[in-house]
C-alpha cells in the first residue's frame, strides 16, 4: 500500500481504511487496541465467570473463552463483516440478562443467546431491522443506554461488598471511592493512548494498592501455559425457557441498537462506501458470533462505540492494523498462565471500574436524549424517568421476594432492564404516541 495522508469527511489520518502501515507502526497500533481491547474481556468476563463458578480454574476457563469468541468475531468482521476499524468485546446488556436469570439452569441461559443470535443475524439479513429501527427514537435508546447502567448497580454494588473480601466494607467503600475519583481525575487531563488505555492502568495500580493492604488475597500458581480444554465445555443440552427467552430477546433488541450505533459512528467518521452492506453484514456477523456463544457457554459480543475517539486520538482509520490484536487476543485464549492474572484481581476493582465504565454509559444516554432534534421537554423526562424508575426497583428487590414470582415469568417482571424497555416502548408509542 502506498503510504500517505488520506483526507476523509475533512480529517486528516495518516493511514486510511484499506492502507496497511508499515511493520513497526503496524505492531505499535495494534499494541495499542490490544490494551483497548484486554479490560473489557477481563472485567465483564470475570464478572459473569463469578455468577457460575466458585473455582478459580474454572473461572480461568470461561475467560479463555471469552478471549477466543472476541478474537474470532474480531477477524470475521475485518475480514467479512463490517470491515471496519472496530474492537468487539463482550455485551455489557446480555450481562445484564445473566445476572437476572440467576437461579435458572445455564443451560436455558445460554440457548437463549444460542438463539438470540440466529434471530438477530435473520433480521438483519432479510431488512426486517430496518423496519424495527423507526421504534427505536432517540428516548428510548437513550433510556436503554442509561438502563443498562442503573440494572447493572446491584451486581457492582456486591463485587465492591463481597463477603470474599478479607477487608471491612466501610474499607472497600472508602476505596472504591477513592479510586474512581482518581480515574475520573485522570481521564480529565490524560490524552492519547493514555486516556485510551486508563481502565486497565486503573485495573493494574489498584490491585497492586489494595493487595498491599491485604495480600492474603492475592491468587495462586498452578496453572498450565498451554490449554484449549475450554473446546470439552460447549451446551450441548438445549432447554428452552420461556421467560428467559423473552427476557433475552428485548437485550438482543438493545445489543443490536448498539451495534448499529457503532457501526455507524465510524462510518460517519471515515466514510467507506456501501454503508448498507458493511451495517447488514456486520450486524449478522455479531448475531453468528452469539450463536457460537450460547455454544460454547460463554457471553456473547458486540461492537464497541469507544473506536471513533481511538481513530481520532491516533489519526489511524486502517483496519489492518486491528487483525495482529485479533491475533493477539487468540494466543492469550490458549495461554490460560496469562490469563490466570485476572484472578489476582479483587472484586472490589472489578466493582469500582464498572462504576467507571457505567457513568460512560450513562453519558452516552444523556447524550442522546438531550441531543436529539426533537428536544427535551417535560414528557421527555416522563417517559424516560417511569422506566428507569421501574428499572432500578425491580433490580434491587430483595431474594425472597423475587422468589415469590412464577418461575416462567421471573425473568421477565424479575428483570429490571426488561421491564424498563418494555415500559419504555409502551410510553413512547402508545400512551404518549404523536399523532
């Protein structure tokens, strides 16, 4: 490729799209969305690994697993899909639909996302998505947006507050806090690569500060440098529930908004042609990728909305350059001994970095509302406000309460994040439809 400046919707990068930089800019890019890339998978994946596994080997396991389906849906979209400089990672809306579908058997959990995924690929392929966007106005994406956020406290609120800890929880409390407003001070001022790469700088000096308070925590050997045993631990029995199908198909709803939204994002900053195909393609690709999910037992992926500040930060728009993190991250899913370090990691970072990432999201969902060229009025506020209302109740209703529902309808009236779309749906386009 020849080397240059390729002026793009009026920006300059120094690489575009299809251009592949040369081998020492290539290996520093990619190095460069490997980090990007690494925090999330650790964070949500340890996350979900907690709700199922007690063991630290097995939670190794499910992280591999995580590594090696975000690598593979990486390269099937650069390769097939969207062709787009994009990171994917595991969908912070289906962790949500994890968390409330505890106490099911996983097997009902993860058919779901099996199907989930062969749904959202048939909707995209057919256009039928197209036709489902017009419901989707910026009040209740922005709703969702900030849904996500809100049902999600309540499993922050325990990894910050786990009885695992060996230290006291007004300790935890006063740290978590600490913590985040460090970060929140640092992604201030910081730039670049940076500001880019603060989650997992954040992840590394807080553990090290914490394991010195307490260093009984920290983890153990053991563990093999090769391993592809994750390969034996597939769902090979299908149960199909209901409940937790519904509750599924309304995050898929979500996933695909975001994944749409991402998709787009970068396509309004780079300008590739047949933006139609690339969003079809791309959209299907993440609905194949869920399928081999819910196979392998593990959270499905999405599109993540951050690239477009990345691209903009490193003036570099070529695709080319994520296909060595892609590789990256498929090497590390077979490395368990690197992947064991996530182990040593207390919940209570996990816990105060998603604090982090969730105000992200809830920015985002303000962005949106207050964005929109509809504005923001007083029923804006209502019908944004009864939802999230609903959300947050139902996300902190106590266990035994919830353990009064049906069994067939508790992932459902169970699930914060649900209700709230469903009600959200319902204000924007029936009780305060436009006629």
């Amino acid at each position: 490729m020849i080397r240059g400046v390729v002026q793009l919707a009026k920006l300059n990068f120094k690489y575009g799209l299809d251009e592949i930089p040369p081998p020492v800019e290539l290996i520093l890019y990619s190095l460069q969305w490997l980090a990007i890339s690494i925090p999330t998978i650790i964070i949500i994946g340890k996350v979900v690994a907690g709700l199922y596994f007690g063991n630290a080997a097995d939670q190794i396991v499910y992280v591999q697993k995580v590594f090696f389906i975000t690598a593979v849906a990486m390269l099937a979209q650069l390769l097939w899909g969207h062709k787009l400089p994009l990171i994917l990672g595991p969908a912070a809306v289906l962790l949500v639909g994890i968390v409330a579908s505890q106490g099911n058997n996983p097997a009902a959990v993860y058919t779901s996302i099996m199907l989930g995924g062969v749904i959202l690929s048939i909707v995209s392929v057919t256009g039928l998505f197209g036709r489902l966007q017009k419901y989707f106005t910026p009040r209740v994406v922005a709703t969702i947006l900030i849904l996500i956020a809100f049902t999600i406290a309540p499993t922050i609120m325990n990894l910050i507050l786990s009885p695992s800890l060996e230290s006291p929880p007004l300790f935890n409390l006063v740290f978590a806090l600490v913590l985040v407003l460090i970060m929140f001070l640092a992604g201030r001022h910081l730039t670049g690569i940076w500001k880019s790469t603060l989650i997992i700088w954040a992840i590394i000096a807080g553990s090290i500060i914490y394991l010195l308070f307490f260093p009984e925590m920290a983890g153990s050997g053991g563990v093999p440098v090769f391993s592809a045993s994750f390969f034996s631990n597939i769902n090979s029995s299908l149960e199909f529930h209901p409940g937790i199908m519904f509750s599924f198909i309304v995050c898929f709803l979500a996933l695909s908004i975001n994944d749409l939204g991402s998709i787009q994002s970068v396509g309004e900053l780079i300008k590739p042609d047949n933006m139609h195909g690339r969003i079809t393609r791309g959209i299907a690709l993440t609905g194949l990728a869920n399928v081999l999910s819910g196979f392998l037992s593990v959270i499905g992926p999405v599109n993540f909305s951050l690239s477009p500040g990345i691209i903009m930060s490193t003036g570099n728009a070529s695709r080319f350059t994520l296909m060595p993190t892609a590789a990256g991250l498929l090497i590390l899913s077979f490395l368990p001994g690197a992947v064991a370090f996530v182990e040593a990691i207390p919940s209570l970072i996990i816990g105060t970095v998603m604090i982090y990432v969730m105000c992200s999201q809830i920015a985002a969902g303000m962005l949106v509302a207050f964005g929109s060229t509809e504005g923001f009025n007083f029923d804006s506020g209502l019908i944004m406000g009864l939802p999230l209302l609903l959300g947050i109740i139902i996300s902190f209703l106590p266990e035994n309460v919830l353990g009064t529902f049906s069994a067939a309808l508790r992932p459902v009236i169970g699930n914060g994040f649900v209700t709230g779309v469903l009600a959200v749906l319902v204000l924007e386009h029936i009780i305060y439809r436009k006629k």
